[in-house]
C-alpha cells in the first residue's frame, strides 16, 4: 500500500515542478473544456437546416448601371425572371432581397397590435413571387401560396407594408404558440397596416447571423413584392443534373435582356453549396483553430509531465535503488510515480475546473455565449487525469526497472 505523507513530503522539496506541471494541468483543462464547448457550439450551426433545397439551387446578383427609373428596374426584372424560366435547363426562378444563409438583409419587429410597444419578435424579411417556394424548395405546410396578382413591387425607402404575409412555422408557433396563425393579422411594418397569414412554410432559416440570431433563427416573413434596389437578387433552380449548364446560361440569358447591367465574376454566380460555406465559413475555422489549440495543449501538458517526471528519476535513482534494496518491488515504485502523478493531477483539475466555468462566464458576459455545461468540465477533468497517467507510464515504468545494485553505485 502506497503511503501517502512520503509522496507529500518528495512534492514538497520539488515544489517548484510540481506547481508548475499543476499549473499547467489547470490551464489546459479551462482552455480545452471551453474550446470544445466552442467546437460543440460551432458544430452544430454547421449542421442547422436552412429549409431550402440546396442542390441544383443557385443565386444571381445583378448590378443596375441604370438606376435612375424604379419603373423600368420591375419591367427589366420581369423580363429577366421570363427570360430565365424559359431556359431549358431551369426549372424554376425567383427574386429576392435576402435568402437563408445569405448573412444580409431585412429583419423587422414583429407584433400582434398595433400599439404594441415592445416587439413579440423579429423576424428575416424576405420579397418573394409567387415562384419563390417552389424555386427555394420550401414546402407551405398549411394555407396557400400567393397569387401572380397579388406581387407587387417596393423601393427600399417605402413603407414596408403588405395586406398577405407567409410566415415559417417557428414564427407562427412563436406568436400563436396556443393555436394556428393561419388567418390571423399580425403587424410587420411600424405605420400599423395589419397583415393577414395566408401561408405557413416548413423550417426556413433566416439570413441574419449575429449574437442574438438564435432567437429568431427560424422567424422569417415573406413579402409578395420585388425589390426594385440598385441590386438584384435571383433564385434559380436548375433543373436535376443541370446545374452546371443552368449557371452558364443564366447570365448569358440575362445579359440579352439588357447589357446596363454588370454580374461580378467572382462571386455574382454561387451555387447555394458555395453560399453555405461561405455563411459558415468564420464557424468552420473557429472550430478548427479550437481544435488545434487543444490539441498542442494537450501533447505539450503531456510532454511536460513525461519530461519532469524523467527528471524527478534521474534525481532519485540512489533512492529508488534503497527502497529496491529494502524490499520495494517494481510495482511498488511504479504505484508510487502513478500516484505522486495523480495527486499533482488531481489538483492541478480542481484549479482548472474553476478557472473553466470562470472563463466561460466571462465569455457569457462579454459575448452572450452560452454557459459550459458541467459535463464538459467532467469530462475534462477525466481526460487530463487519464492524460497525466499515460504519461507518468514510460518514466515510471523506467524507474521501476532500476536495479539495487546500479542505483547505489558510485558516480
């Protein structure tokens, strides 16, 4: 039985290492458990549904030379929206302000009054036509769709206003959590004209993405109008295994309804796969880089250990060679480096646990992240002890070996 007050007395006379290796021990453990906890937060936005058919699912954005008649701008984007139905590798096509995953665009208060003074919630505001639904592949679960006759058009300084509303079923359970919003009047622009749900999507992300998004990541309200803007956004659907055909066509087909136009090279045509990745990009590399940190913090806690355990028994091969002689066995000396190992350890979490919640509650106050769920910290505090066990092994496992005869041999 391994007695504990030699261990505490040997960490004593070596306080300086072993308050550094259980410094260290702390550190990674705050770090590692709050990057994870990152990676796990990150992750999983990865991972939302946006609501929208992605594949064989692009976007066009058309910069207006012209922009002096508002008039002219909806006649062009009618006959642009034609002219890109009519192509036979298109399936469907749409305009739009904003999409899922686009990152920009309209959001406004919604509310159930009109003296209202504080929102019910916000919500993404998208224009659509009576195309937009099936182009983006969201399907209306209750209600209908709008009709042609319905669309009309909007500058972006008018009064945003609209007699039918379709709204995603995350905003229709957030205002009508008791009922169906179906039928009901809700209130979307601030000079109180009431609108009317007419139409209820499935899951439909919104375009915003900031501290506050998942509040309001599936609220979403759509407009029947185009937004006559100095840019012009068009959902095209391509039709199954024409992707690639539709995105070479489409501008060509643009550019012959009117050259006082420009489509940037770079990023004027994207695929929704391109759209995503882009939306997720600063997601994708904060979980990387995280994923790095632990990992380096990781490999260098366990060289530390490795390395000032094989110091400790360089220092006491003479003793170990007398405990040997008194009748130690190798696993006496092995229990014994295990255990000094563990108790460094040991503290070293207890220290780390709280500077882990510690960090992360500084991180709730000062980035609206989420709290740190104790089992990361649980699972933290296993890891590292696991971590400094392994590595104790190999030095320990050296000491074990040294013989009676060669530990009290002169120098």
């Amino acid at each position: 039985m391994i007695q504990i007050k030699p261990i505490l007395a040997a960490m004593r006379h070596h306080k300086a290492g072993t308050v550094l290796i259980a410094l260290q021990i702390a550190l990674t453990l705050a770090i590692v458990c709050n990057a994870l906890f990152i990676i796990q937060q990150r992750t999983a936005r990865l991972s939302r549904p946006s609501g929208v058919e992605e594949t064989n699912l692009f976007v066009i954005q058309s910069d207006w030379a012209d922009k002096s008649d508002p008039q002219h701008t909806d006649a062009q984007m009618q006959a642009d929206l034609l002219a890109l139905r009519q192509l036979g590798s298109v399936q469907d096509a749409s305009p739009a302000n904003s999409f899922p995953l686009r990152g920009g665009g309209w959001d406004n208060y919604i509310k159930l009054t009109p003296d209202q003074v504080k929102m019910t919630t916000d919500a993404a505001i998208y224009f659509a036509d009576d195309h937009s639904l099936a182009t983006l592949g969201t399907k209306l679960i209750a209600g209908r769709n709008f009709t042609a006759s319905e669309i009309g058009s909007q500058k972006p300084r008018d009064q945003l206003s609209s007699a039918q509303v379709i709204i995603s079923k995350d905003l229709a359970h957030r205002l009508f959590p008791d009922g169906s919003a179906l039928g009901k009047t809700i209130y979307v622009s601030s000079d109180a004209r009431p609108s009317t749900v007419i139409g209820i999507t499935d899951t439909l992300q919104a375009h915003m993405q900031s501290r506050r998004t998942p509040d309001y990541v599936y609220n979403a309200v759509l407009i029947p109008a185009r937004l006559l803007d100095d840019s012009t956004l068009y959902l095209v659907r391509a039709k199954p295994g024409q992707l690639t055909a539709a995105m070479q066509e489409a501008p060509k087909a643009l550019y012959a309804q009117s050259r006082m136009r420009i489509i940037n090279s770079k990023d004027g045509v994207m695929t929704f796969a391109q759209v995503r990745q882009r939306f997720y990009k600063s997601d994708l590399g904060m979980a990387i880089l995280m994923g790095i940190v632990s990992v380096v913090l990781l490999a260098i806690t366990a060289a530390g250990i490795v390395g000032l355990t094989s110091f400790w028994v360089g220092q006491r091969r003479k003793q170990i060679g007398v405990r040997r002689a008194l009748g130690a066995t190798r696993g006496d000396i092995l229990n014994y480096f295990l255990t000094e190992n563990l108790l460094i350890g040991i503290g070293g979490v207890l220290v780390g646990a709280v500077l882990a919640i510690g960090i992360n509650l500084w991180m709730v106050i000062q980035f609206e992240m989420a709290r740190l769920s104790l089992a990361y910290v649980a699972t933290g505090v296993v890891a590292l002890l696991l971590l400094g066990q392994g590595a104790v092994l190999a030095p320990a496992l050296r000491a074990s070996h040294v013989s009676p005869v060669e530990a009290t041999r002169p120098v």
